[in-house]
C-alpha cells in the first residue's frame, strides 16, 4: 500500500499575502502541486479551512501519495488547519512547511520533533500546540514533521530596523522572487531525499 504524506504550507488567506515572506511554506506548496514534470497532473478541492490536492509522482517505482494543503486560515490559527485536515483523512507522515527568521534566504532545514519549540513563529506555536493535544486522543497520529525555507532577518537583507511583524507581511523583493523558482527545484530534491529515506 502506498503511504500518504502530507504537505501543509503555512501562510495567511488572501491574495494580497500570496507573495510575502510569511506565505513561504504556501508558496512552495502550491510550486509542487503545479509542478507537472515531477507529479501527475492535480486539481484543488476546496473546503472551509483549506484547499487540497492529491497526486502521485510521474515515476511509478515511487510508492507513496502526496496531499498538498493550502490553508485558509491566518498564520496563528495554523493548528486549526491541522486538526481540519487530519480528521478528513489519515496520513502516514505530515511534513510542515514554513518561513524561518533564522536561515538566510535560499537556506532551508528538515526537522523530525518539536524539540526546538516555535522559535517566535505563530504558525509553528499553534500546530504544535494542536499536534500534541491531537497525539493525546489518538494512535495514529503523528508530531508533525519541519521544512524550515529561509528568509533571513530584516538587518541582515538590507532592510535595518524594520520590526519583524512588518517585514515577515512584505512582498519579497523583484530579485528574491527571481531565484524563487530555482530554489524551489532545490528544495523539492532535498525533500524527496529525506522522503525516501523515511519511507525505506
């Protein structure tokens, strides 16, 4: 049997957050569902508290299915769309996706617990509060696991003193949204390796 795996991208709902820093994970996720040369062709089914789509990849001998999810939730009711999601259906493993403060931009991390805690991020604050409530009540479930995209902190990209509230709800820049599409093909091949590592 294939295993599921499923990939929520953090952000806020509304168009007008569709390309800042704190929409990241999202974006990322809604790369990879478009992406048609690494996953068969899927559409988007909506619900009230976010949009899915479920696919395969192209290359058969890969054994595992892949939900992506969208929220349509703000960033601090993240654990809402977790719970939403993990009680339509079971999944195998459940992979975040979120902005970090701490990388640099085109740096990313994968993390397998909850050790290091939300480090500031409301998003990561309340699926982790909600993933440990959910644990609680059933066996299934598993603590989620941590795609960290980078997008540095205000002082170290040119932007001084901007307060981090700020900076995290602006557009990133013309030339950041450039190498957007190269990162993302590097971000997706670390990730399917530490997929198959995991799935072995």
């Amino acid at each position: 049997m294939k295993k599921k795996i499923l990939c929520i991208g953090l952000g806020n709902v509304g168009e007008n957050f569709s390309t800042t820093r704190h929409n990241y994970g999202a974006m990322f996720v809604r790369w990879m569902q478009k992406n048609s040369t690494i996953f068969e062709n899927s559409e988007w089914i909506e619900s009230k508290n976010y949009s899915i789509a479920t696919t395969k990849p192209i290359d058969s001998e890969k054994e595992y299915l892949i939900s992506f999810v969208i929220g349509k939730t703000y960033m601090n009711e993240s654990g809402i769309l977790l719970r939403s999601i993990t009680n339509y259906s079971y999944f195998d493993y459940q992979i975040i996706f979120y902005d970090d403060l701490q990388k640099n931009f085109g740096e990313f991390q994968m993390r397998m617990n909850v050790d290091r805690g939300a480090r500031g991020h409301n998003g990561l604050r309340s699926i982790i509060e909600h993933a440990k409530k959910l644990e609680k009540f059933s066996s299934q479930l598993t603590i989620p696991l941590f795609f960290a995209l980078g997008i540095g902190r205000p002082e170290e990209n040119g932007y001084g003193s901007v307060p981090i509230d700020k900076y995290v709800l602006q557009s990133f820049s013309k030339s950041e949204l450039e190498r957007i599409p190269n990162l993302f093909l590097t971000f997706f091949s670390e990730l399917e390796k530490n997929i198959l590592q995991i799935l072995k």
